[in-house]
C-alpha cells in the first residue's frame, strides 16, 4: 500500500479544469501551497485545509472561521469577499465537484479495496451484514483484519465506529472511510448505495467490484428527495453503469428494465426465488423451529443453507449475497458460517415474555415494501399471535409512506401505535394524523403517543392474548432527530428489554 501523497492547490485547479468544472478561479501566486485537509465542515477545519462551501445551510461565517482556523483555499460556486487574499476555485456544480475533489486529494483508495455495493428499495443494511459476516469469516481464518462496513446503521472503517444520519455518506467522507480502511490494512469493505448518493453524486468515479440490485418500489419521493418514481428509479439504475458485476434478483418489479439497465455492468449475474433459469435459484425455502432452511442452486453447488435471523423474506438478501461471494471467490465454507451468525443491529431482533405470549420483534422496516413483506411474513409464521404496530414517519420527506405505512400496518394489526420517528421540524401530532387517517380507512384502531417508550410500553402492558409487537423504523437506534439536532435516547430494543422485563415481573407477583 502506498503511502497517501498530498497534493497542491494547483494541482487542484487543473484537476477541475481537466473535467471542465471550473468556472474560475485566483490562486494569489500560491498554486504549491499543499493541501493537507479537504472539508465542507468548518468544525474539522485545520491548517492548510481546502474548504468546501456547499448546503442549503452555508453561511459566509463558516467560510471566515475557516481562514482564521487554517483553511488556505476554498472552493466555491461564487466568490466570497474576504480580509485577506485567499485562493478560491470557482465551479459549476459543487455536488459533481466534490467526489473527483475526494477522490484526487484521498489518491483513489477504493481502487485497492474490494467494494460490494448494495442497491435497491429493501434490504440493503441486512444484505451488507451478511456479506460482512461472510467475508469477515473468509478474513479470520487468514488472520486478516476484519472488513469495513457503511451502511444506513452505522459505520467501521478500520479507524472508528459511529452511528449513521444518512445511508450513503457524503463523497468526501466516503473516500474518507475507504482510505481509513486502507490505511488500517483492510481488504474488502461493503456498502449501501442509496438512490440520493446516486442522485446527487455522492458515489460519482468509483467502480464496485460487485453490486447487487435487491428490489424497487415507490418511496423517497418528496421534494426533497425524488419528484416523482421515474426520477427515484432512473437515479438507482445509475448503479450498474458503476458496477463490474451486477447481481439482479429476478422477482423484483419492473425487470425488465432493470435487466436492460444492468446492461451498462461488465457483467450481470441473477438469482430467484421462483425462476428456476437464474444464475442462482432458492428453493425448499421453510422455518425450521426460530431457523430458515433453503437450498441454493447454481453452476457450482446444489446445496442447503441456513439463516438463524427470522423472517422468511431474509432469504432473497441471502441469496443475492451468496451470488457476490462467489463471484469475490470465498470459499463456500466461509458463505455458510457467515450467514449461520449473521446478524444486523436493528434488524429483525426478537425478544419473547418468560411466558412466550408476547414476541416483540424490532427491525428498520420503514417503506411500503419493507413493511409487506415484514407483516406478511410474520402473520405466516406466527399464525397464532395477533399483531400490534408500533411506528411513525420521518418529518417533511418520504411523504407518501404515510399513506403507504398506514394501509399495511392497517390491514394487519389489531392495533396500531404512532409514534415519533425523527420528526425533524414536522410537530409528531401532525405526522401521526397524516398516517392514523389511512389506519383508520383499514378498520383498525390506533394511538398517538409521541414518545417511543411510552408507546412501546403501552403496546405491552395493554396485550391481550398472544400478541406480536412489530416495533419498526428506528430499529437500534439511539438518536431522534428533532429540528435539525439528534437527542441522545435509549433504542427501541432497550425499552422493550425494560418493559418485557417489567411485564415478566408482574406475572410472578400475580403467581
């Protein structure tokens, strides 16, 4: 691995002039001043930074305490006035601008690394932690260091651990994390492709080894995000174009298209849970106690596999990763002990009163095809357990899952508990009457109770007969987003441990 070399502001410039990005720029006659530092985040800022002004939030402000902190350039799409002489770049877009910016002043990290990328509407956090689980066992029978993960819950690269605001990050702390990783002897790392990074060219000049497409429906469309589903779609097709090899799943809706769009990938490989002609077909897919087995066909092995995480839907996310495995060459041995303990924080985490009536289960399900398949997989595999719901909306974005949430959740619960789910500058009573209207339109009953521990708490201590808490959206988080702050609060795991707790307590006093 080649040690990082740092580069000058105009090396800089000419690097945006290669791509016809800049617009202008005055260097001061300090074009060899090397940049050490590359930031949109006035709080990061250091000596010799290049600052980036960007967001609908920037404010001159940022860009002066940079220069007093050490910034000795900034980039721009118009020039600020200043005290003192500092070189600027000017540029047509700042989004298209960042990601070559990133990925010259970080020397291209990803090209050294093994990238799986994982795009689609559903299942791309759990689909990251199997491959992770199954490459991290591939890596520990070497001794080699694990592998890096960046994901909608949270992010290693090798250097730190956090928890994550957006599924794909930024370019600049994209290629961050990718040399982070390199740095720290990393190999492989997986990562969640969302349809804004496409968009907005967070992920713009790298190329995935490996990119599996999961599935699409319609969600993020607001004005905010997406305007309408063409532009939600057409924006995760932009994937294969990136991609080596792309892994498509067959049952996703519009295939078609996707196939003729996948095209653009070096290579597409396919798998299925219902057509026999993919690459790689499941079948024999059933529950065998809290277990799922299936067996996988495909030109190299014809064999059974076993998930020990629930829901009988999981089995498409695992089938579209072994299909990546293989194609990274692990061996077979390392695809099935990685998906026997793969797990994901937040994700289908199941957790049963000492009487086993309640079965509260909490998962990140928070789009219209998360949620089908989340009710519809547990009403058949708890036949016996009526379901109760526990969830909100995030404010002003994604606005048609209100009416998407509130149907399904409608259509299969008992009852249905609305709560706060990163509400933003949305007051939570407003969000919860926009969703109860389409809960109500399904016959079921509802209750607003703003705090998720409340909610959760409630949803318990009212249970009647055997019930399945369905607690969604915010799975193990521990951050809610109210204006533009995240408050520190427990996760819906700890206050279902705390409250099942308290419910097993109750029962032996009333023994």
């Amino acid at each position: 691995m080649a040690e990082m070399r740092y580069y000058t502001i105009g090396e800089f410039a000419e690097l945006l002039k290669s791509r016809d990005m800049l617009e202008a720029c005055e260097l001061y006659g300090k074009e060899q001043t090397v940049i050490r530092l590359l930031t949109y985040d006035s709080r990061e800022v250091a000596a010799d930074t290049m600052f980036i002004c960007k967001g609908a939030a920037f404010k001159p402000v940022y860009l002066r305490n940079s220069v007093e902190q050490g910034a000795v350039c900034y980039i721009s799409e118009k020039k600020f006035e200043l005290e003192e002489e500092v070189p600027y770049l000017l540029v047509k877009d700042i989004r298209q601008a960042m990601p070559p910016l990133a990925d010259f002043f970080y020397n291209k990290p990803w090209e050294d690394l093994k990238v799986t990328g994982v795009g689609g509407t559903k299942g791309k956090s759990t689909s990251v932690y199997y491959m992770k689980a199954i490459v991290d066992d591939y890596l520990a029978a070497q001794n080699k260091k694990d592998s890096a993960v960046i994901s909608s819950i949270d992010i290693y690269d090798g250097k730190s651990k956090v928890e994550s605001h957006i599924t794909t990050p930024e370019a600049v702390e994209l290629q961050r994390h990718f040399r982070n990783a390199l740095d720290c002897g990393m190999e492989f790392v997986q990562m969640e492709i969302s349809s804004q990074a496409l968009k907005y060219h967070r992920v713009d000049g790298i190329m995935f080894d490996v990119a599996v497409f999961l599935n699409i429906s319609e969600d993020h469309i607001s004005p905010i995000e997406h305007e309408d589903f063409e532009d939600y779609f057409s924006s995760k097709m932009k994937m294969f174009a990136q991609t080596k090899t792309a892994v498509v799943n067959l049952d996703a809706d519009y295939m078609d298209r996707i196939l003729k769009e996948a095209e653009a990938a070096g290579e597409v490989i396919t798998f299925s849970t219902k057509d026999t002609k993919a690459d790689y077909y499941a079948y024999e897919i059933h529950k065998d106690g809290q277990d799922i087995r299936f067996k996988v066909k495909c030109a190299f092995f014809d064999e059974e596999f076993m998930l020990t995480m629930p829901g009988l839907f999981n089995v498409e996310n695992a089938l579209g990763v072994i299909a990546a495995a293989v194609k990274l060459k692990i061996p077979k041995e390392y695809i099935h002990s990685g998906l026997l303990r793969a797990r994901s924080s937040g994700r289908m985490e199941m957790y049963a009163s000492e009487d086993q009536k309640i079965i509260a289960i909490v998962d990140y399900a928070h789009n219209k095809l998360s949620f089908e398949k989340l009710f519809s997989s547990m009403r058949e595999e708890y036949p016996d357990y009526g379901i109760v719901s526990i969830f909100g909306c995030p404010g002003k974005k994604a606005l048609i899952r209100r009416r998407d949430l509130g149907i399904v959740a409608g259509r299969y619960s008992k009852k249905v508990y609305l709560a706060a789910e990163d509400p933003g500058y949305e007051p939570v009573e407003d969000i919860s009457k926009d969703i109860a209207q389409y809960v109500e339109a399904e016959g079921c009953p509802y209750e607003m109770i703003e705090d998720r521990g409340e909610a959760i708490k409630a949803a318990i201590e009212s249970a009647e007969g055997r019930t399945l808490l369905l607690i969604t959206g915010k799975g193990g988080e521990t951050r809610q987003k109210y204006g533009s702050d995240y408050l520190d609060c427990p996760s819906d795991v700890e206050y279902v441990l705390k409250y099942l707790d308290e419910y097993n307590a109750r029962k032996k006093d009333s023994v």
